[in-house]
C-alpha cells in the first residue's frame, strides 16, 4: 500500500510498504480520510519522540472496516473514527480509576502504532468508534482529535461564561461552536496581526477578536491555550478573573517564562489536558452531530501530506487540514 512515514526528525517521505494485517481484536480498515494534527508536526520535529521510527502518523482516521478477525462489536461495512488514543492496559491506576487517557502504559496511533497517512490501518477495535451521520467523510476527521482534545479542554476550563481561545486553528475553529452552542461568549486569540484569522473566529461567532499580545474586551473566565508557545501562560493569566481556569491543550509547549506570582493569586488554576477517554469520544460525537458542528476543511492528496504539515506550521489556512486517502493522487 501507500504510505506516508516519518523516520528521524525532519525526514517525512512517501513509501510503498507491506499491506497490515490485523491480529485478532484489530479491525482492518481502508481509510478514506485522515486529519493532521499539530503533534503530527511535533513527531516530525522531534519534539514528541517516535518509539521505533519509522512510523506511519495519523490520528483522525476516518476508515470503513474491511475485516474484522475475532469477536468484535463492530462489522465489516461500518464506517469508524480512530483517535489518538489506541490502547491501554486496563490495569494501572489510572486505568482503574476511569483515567484512561494517562495509562502509563498507553499506546498511541500514528506514533506507537502506524495511523491513518496510508491506505490501510490496523486498529485495536475497543478503540474504533462508529461515527455519526451527517458528515462527510473529510468534514468529520477535524472531529477525532482537534474536536475531542478541544472538548476535553472546555470541560475542564469549567462552564464559565466568557471563554478565551488562544491559538484559533483546528480545535478552536470546533470547539468555538461548542461554546456558542452552549451560549457562551467567545474571545479569540491569533498571532498578532493575523485578520484574516480574527475575521475567521468572528464568523464562527467570538464576540472579541484580536492578537495575542492584547487584552481582551472583558475579563475572561477561562482560558485554553491551544498553540503550542509557552509565552500565552502568563498572557492568559493576566487575562482570566480570580478563580479562573487556565487550560494548556498542547502535548507539546515551548518554555513557559517566568512570571510574578500575582498573576497566580486569586485562587487562579493553570493544568494541562492530556489526550482522551473514550468516554470523550462517546460523549462529544453525539454532540457535535446535535449542534451540528461544521468544519472547515483543506483538502491535500496523501502523497502531498509533508506539503501540509509545512502549511500548518505557518498557518496557511483557516480551519483543519485533512487527507484526503480515497480521492487519490
Ligand atoms: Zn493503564
Ligand atoms: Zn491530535
């Protein structure tokens, strides 16, 4: 099959590999879609490290299942998500305590286990989701991380009413129409001088839009942080009320600077948010069908995949990248 794969740090290249086989509670899937994430960027960089490179990235697979060896709930026929997180041990304390997304011996798609840059993938099928109708197939791969991450972040900024978003890529593009759904008032963050990225948050319906290195029109409740640039903590402290949360939704930060202690006091709380359940997934997919969420999405062949990693890195387009497996090229 045709593959996409990431060896050492910088090296991404185009491959014909051996075709997967799953062994038994693996699906075998032919993919249609799969969403890039910004920690496909972070494995190319070497800024989160690849286990036994090469590897196939890839975790918003949007597949139907070929085969499906062994007792599995889902048939062939049906069409699935495949996320980031693709398998735990069920057996660690984290595990037991319904924490799944902090297994200490978790395996992640795309980085422990090929993903979903290829025409095939093998998946643990206690991981796969059936996904909802209603979405194409390109539409619904956003949802897999940057919508799920995203919605597991706004759960633990709490369900205060003025909600910043720094970083208006992927996630926020999803998450904001969760929070305006849900009545809250959106106040968006860009790299400053970006208008067309304020433009864009104010269609998706932020109140305020403005750069970064701006205060907002009001103080915030909370704050979550999606680019990866350790410098928005402070910012977004100073930003947020006192008891206000502040979220940092990267697997990957540059350096937080140091800063003055007042910015902390006030009972304010900065955490991180670190992959996801499959309770999120069982939760958030319904949702965003409910809603219904609309992405926007770019559109790139898989042999262009490193093309679009380059693009998201300078941010060259609104919204999600996507590749599109199916449409070819
Ligand atoms: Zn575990
Ligand atoms: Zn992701």
């Amino acid at each position: 099959m045709r593959a996409v794969r990431i060896g050492a740090p910088g090296s991404i290249a185009a491959a014909e590999v051996p075709d997967p086989s799953p062994a038994p509670g693996q699906l075998l899937l032919r993919v249609h879609a799969c969403g890039v994430c910004r920690t496909d960027l972070h494995l190319l960089d070497g800024e989160v490290s690849i286990p036994s490179p090469p590897v196939i990235p890839g975790h918003q697979i949007v597949a139907t299942v070929l085969a499906a060896p062994g007792e599995s709930a889902i048939a062939p026929g049906t069409r699935v998500g495949v996320p980031w997180l693709g398998w735990t041990c069920g057996e660690c304390r984290y595990c037991r305590a319904g924490a799944e997304n902090l297994c200490d011996r978790a395996r992640f798609t795309g980085r422990d286990v090929d993903g979903g840059y290829a025409e095939l993938a093998v998946a643990d099928a206690r991981f796969c989701f059936p996904l909802p109708d209603g979405f194409e197939d390109l539409a619904i791969a956003p949802l897999l991380c940057a919508g799920l991450i995203g919605f597991r972040a706004l759960r633990l900024a709490g369900d205060g009413e003025r909600v910043g978003l720094y970083g208006f890529g992927a996630s926020a593009h999803v998450i904001a129409q969760v929070a305006a759904a849900e009545g809250r008032e959106l106040y968006a963050f860009t790299r400053p001088g970006d208008g067309a990225g304020q433009d864009f948050a104010r269609g998706l319906g932020a109140v305020w839009a403005g750069g970064s290195d701006e205060r907002p029109s009001q103080e915030l409740d909370c704050a979550i942080i999606f680019a990866a640039a350790g410098e928005l903590v402070p910012a977004a402290l100073a930003a947020v009320r006192k008891g206000g949360v502040v979220v940092c939704a990267g697997i990957h930060m540059s350096p937080i600077p140091s800063f003055s202690y007042d910015l902390l006091w006030g009972e304010r709380v900065v955490r991180s948010v670190a992959n996801l359940t499959r309770g999120d997934a069982r939760e958030f997919l319904p949702l965003a069908a409910r809603i219904p969420v609309r992405t926007t999405v770019t559109r790139y062949a898989l042999a262009d995949a490193p093309q679009a990693l380059e693009d998201l890195r300078h941010g060259r387009f609104e919204g999600a990248a996507v590749i599109d497996v199916a449409g070819g090229g």
